[in-house]
C-alpha cells in the first residue's frame, strides 16, 4: 500500500507583496538616476577645477549608495526569499 500524494505547495506571495517590491523598485531606479546626476554634475565641476564642491557631492552620491544597501538588506529581511 502506498502513501496518497503530497499536495501542491502553494508558493503564492502574501496580499500586498508585489506592490511592495515594485514600490522597492521604483525608489530604487529614482536613486540610482538621482545617484548617476550627482556623479556627472560633481566630475563637471572637478574638471572646471572646481574641487571642493566635486567632493560633497561624492560624499552625498556615497551616502546614497549605502542607504540603497540598506535598504537592499531591509527588502531582503522583511521578504525572505523561498530556496528550493
């Protein structure tokens, strides 16, 4: 006599998921736009021999790198992501 089958794991995400992730995606594209301007107006202002202020804004386009890996890490934490 054999065991009856297993039924289907249900991998469907809880209600509001999806919004969530593409809500994580869209703030995410908008920093990195935001990240890469920075980076083009602060190498503008280092080539004009402007230096002092091409510094601030690597300092600021740094700060927001690691808001987004935090934020990366947060995303991560609250949906873990299913293996196997």
């Amino acid at each position: 006599m054999t065991a009856p089958p297993a039924p289907p794991f249900d991998r469907s995400a809880p209600p509001g998921v999806h919004a969530l992730v593409l809500a994580a995606l869209a703030i995410g594209t908008l920093l990195m736009a935001l990240q890469l301007w920075i980076l083009t107006v602060g190498l503008d202002l280092y080539l004009a021999g402007r230096g002092r202020g091409s510094w601030l804004l690597a300092l600021v386009s740094g700060l927001i790198f690691l808001g987004g890996v935090l934020g990366v890490r947060l995303v991560g934490r609250v949906l873990p992501i299913p293996r196997g």
